[in-house]
C-alpha cells in the first residue's frame, strides 16, 4: 500500500510539473488581496454606475485623470518624461500617455479598450403617440448587437445630450436617481402571445420595429389640441430643457438599463450590471494608469467608441484617431520628426486589447470547448486569436508575443487563462485589436470573462477585474 501511495505522490508531482493547469483566482488570494479586490471593485461600481454612455465614461475618466495630475495635451508645450496628459477625440472617444524614460521611437505600451456599449438609440423623430393604446412612445435604433427580447420590461435610463441650433449643448439624465421615473419597452403578456409571439424565432420575439419605448400616459388639457398625450410629454421636455420636436434631430439620447451595479451572489463575489463589456478594460486600463510610476517605455491607453458596430466613424479604432496620437505624441516630444520615426514609435509599440470574453455559461455549456473556455474566478482572459469560421476577421498574434505576454504576466503573479471565442464554427466575434495590428504593431486581446455578455445585465467576478487591473499595470510597466 504505501508502494502504490508513493507512486501516486511521484504521479502527481510529475503531472503537476508538465500539466497547465489553471487555479481559481480566489484561491490564490490572501486576506489582504481580497480586501483589495473588494476594494477594487467598489470604484469600478461607482464608474460604470456613471458612466453609461461613451460621453459619460470620457468625462469621467477626464475627471480622475485631472485629479491625478494629467492634462491635456494642448495644455502642454512639450512633452518630456514622467509628463501626464490626454487627447480627446470629440467627447466619445481618448488617449491617455504617460512619457517614459526610453526614447519615444523605441514605441508604447499600449491597451486599447472601447466605452461604446449595446443600446437603444432615439431615431431622429422619434416621438408619437399611439391613439389606440392611448400613449406616447419613442421610436428607437438599435445600437450593437443585443437580443431585442431582453430590452422588454425592463426599467429604462435616458441619457444624452440634444444640441440645438445656435450650438446650446442640453445634457438628459432620467432614470438613475431614486425620484426619477423610468421608462420601459412593453412585452405582449402571455394569455395573448399564443399566435402572435409564441411562435416567433428568438431574433424575432421582439422585433426593431417593436422597441417602442413609452414616455407618457396623460393628456394635456387644451381641447385645441389633436395629439393630446404627445403634445404633453413634449411640454414637459420643453418646460425642462427648453426643447422643441425638432431638436432631438440633432440629438444623440441613448435608451440604456436603469440603475447601478450591484454585488451578485450570496458571497458577493461578482458585479452585475450594464456595461461591464467594455467598460470594464477601460476602467481596469485607466487605474494601472493612474497607479504607475514613470515607466520604461511610454504607456499609451486608448479608449475608442463604436466597437460594437465594427469601430467605423471618426471616434472608432478603424479611424485615423491612434496614427493622429502618435504624430501628436511625436510632435510634442521630439518636435520635428521625421517618416521614420513615425514608422518607428508604431512598429515598436506592444499592445494589449483589452476586452470581454464570454465566460462559460452554466446552462449552455455545448456552445463552449471547456478546455479552451474562459470560467469566472479564473482571472484574465488571453485570446490569441479572434474571428469567426476559419480565423475570419481575427487578429492572431504572434507565438513570440504571446510568450512575452506569459513571461510578464507570471512574473507579476498574475492569474490567466486562455480562450477561444465559442466552439469552432459556433459563432465568433472582434474587437479592436486587428485595426491596431494593420499599423504593423504587435497585439493580442487579454480581458476578463463575463457572462449575459451585451445583456441589459452583464454579470462579471471580482477577482477577475482585479487580475485584469493586475494585468495592465504589469504590461505599462514592463521593458
Ligand atoms: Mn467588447
Ligand atoms: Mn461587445
């Protein structure tokens, strides 16, 4: 007995030697690293609490960057090491630089995050009343890609900004304060679905053009007037804001969940909540910002918009916004530089993009290959490559850059995984990380798990955010 006792023993310290075996994040903290876990978290609540449009995560973020010392970029003659500041690419989108003790051109460190996240948008003209149901509704756009039926009786948050004529910027927060009312999208009710709905396909269940959101119930008392319960609702908006019909045409109001992330579980180990995807990398990459000391290389963080619709327009990642930082970074550094050093600085850069992984779903573990699956508790998730079908669309980063992304992250005590988006062929997705990698940069996405990801109620762990954190101020401060 004691033979084969000590076989098992060797069996196991040589599986153990040769195995990559992935240990819960939890179990690898002490009391002191929980109490900064919980710690950790508790901020990042407050800011995806308030931040729930591109436009808020900029100013907030613009915010704690002011506290900490940076300042923009036009505030600064030169830029030389251990200088602080940010460029903002017109109020939805930011890049935050921190100039380190190398030479500019020997690159960045780079993390790229987006602060765009999946919503209902007004349309231009959205306001009508339905005399029949006798309400007035918004019409809506969806933005990114949700699952129309989990916006349905739901509480709902406005927020945006209407900017009139003469250039008045309005801004229109209701829904987040307890006093506020809400607004709601209506499902059918069951006794009634039967035809209708019940045998819908699931992306059909609710459709677009059933995404009505009500906004009000009570006429207004003028007999002179036709649209009684439509007129009201504008009255109001027009007593409020000093608003009329035709100032939302240029109005960007964004339909989003009401309320703020709350702690998830009897232990409290998760956060749930709107935004987590990808708020949370531009949280987690802002904090390993603000928390380091004058690093080696330049940290460059980049915080884009418009991801969840495939980072087109001006304030996306497939913009000219990331080569305009650099040649501003250069610009201010070195004052005239030449083609080379704008090749240099990029091809020598090192980036990390940072965003959510689904994490395995309980319920539908099918959709998963577990081996290859990001698991909650777990901590960050490396995915080399991205796409969908065979590596479509994917940027697949390099063995040798996935090897230094290893080497910084175990030696920082950092707790890893590895993923893959889903089963092959089962769906896919991308992020940010092939528009950085068409500058000839190297790149690869590290974020961490999530489940009910673009859900109005997208659930993550708090050891997760917490390696995450870990994981980028390693990377900012690494050679
Ligand atoms: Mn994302
Ligand atoms: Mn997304």
């Amino acid at each position: 007995m004691p033979l084969v006792g000590k076989m098992e023993e060797e069996k196991s310290t040589l599986e153990d030697e040769l195995t990559f075996s992935i240990p819960n994040a939890w179990e690898q903290s002490d009391e002191e690293t929980e109490s900064e876990i919980t710690e950790f978290a508790e901020k990042y609540k407050v800011f995806i609490s308030e931040s729930k449009t591109e436009r808020e995560a900029v100013d907030n973020t613009i915010d704690l960057l002011r506290e900490n010392g940076f300042v923009s970029i036009d505030e600064c003659e030169k830029l030389e090491q251990g200088d602080k500041a940010y460029i903002v690419n017109k109020n939805k989108a930011i890049a935050i630089v921190i100039i380190g003790k190398n030479n500019i051109t020997d690159g960045c460190q780079i993390l790229t995050s987006h602060i765009d996240a999946p919503r209902l948008d007004l349309k231009a003209r959205p306001v009508y009343e339905d005399k029949d149901a006798s309400l007035a509704l918004f019409n809506t756009h969806y933005y990114g890609g949700i699952k129309k039926y989990q916006w349905v009786s739901t509480p709902l948050a406005i927020h945006g900004k209407v900017v009139k004529e003469d250039g008045d910027v309005i801004d229109i927060t209701i829904g987040e304060d307890p006093n506020d009312p809400v607004f709601a999208v209506s499902d059918l009710l069951p006794h009634l679905s039967k035809k209708k709905q019940s045998e819908r396909k699931m992306k059909d269940v609710i459709k677009g053009e059933e995404l009505n959101v009500i906004i009000g119930g009570k006429p207004i008392d003028d007999d002179d007037i036709d649209e009684k319960v439509k007129i009201n609702v504008l009255k109001i908006l027009n007593d409020k804001y000093d608003i009329k019909e035709e100032d939302l045409t240029s109005a960007e109001i964004e339909i989003v969940p009401a309320g703020q992330a709350r702690d998830l579980g009897f232990d409290k180990s998760m956060v749930g909540g709107y935004g987590h995807d990808d708020r949370v990398c531009a949280f987690t990459s802002l904090m390993a910002g603000l928390n380091i000391e004058t690093p080696s290389k330049t940290s460059l963080i980049l915080v884009y918009d418009k991801e969840e619709i495939g980072s087109e327009g001006n304030t996306g990642a497939n913009s000219r916004f990331t080569e305009s930082v650099f040649q501003q970074i250069l610009a201010k550094t070195l004052g005239d530089y030449s083609m080379e050093d704008f090749r240099n600085i990029m091809e020598n850069s090192k980036g990390i993009s940072g965003d959510v992984n689904p994490g395995v779903n309980p319920s539908f573990k099918s959709v998963h290959d577990l081996r290859n699956a990001g698991k909650m508790g777990q901590g960050i998730v490396i995915t080399k490559y991205t796409g969908a079908g065979g590596k479509y669309s994917a940027n697949d980063a390099h063995a040798e850059f996935v090897a230094y992304i290893r080497l910084v992250f175990n030696e920082n005590e950092v707790c890893w995984q590895t993923a893959e988006l889903g089963k092959v062929d089962e769906g896919g997705g991308g992020t940010v990380a092939k528009f950085l990698a068409n500058l000839n940069l190297d790149i690869i996405d590290a974020g961490p798990p999530l489940l009910g990801m673009h859900s109005p109620f997208e659930i993550i762990s708090k050891v997760d955010i917490y390696h995450t954190y870990k994981a980028y101020k390693a990377f900012l401060e690494a050679e």
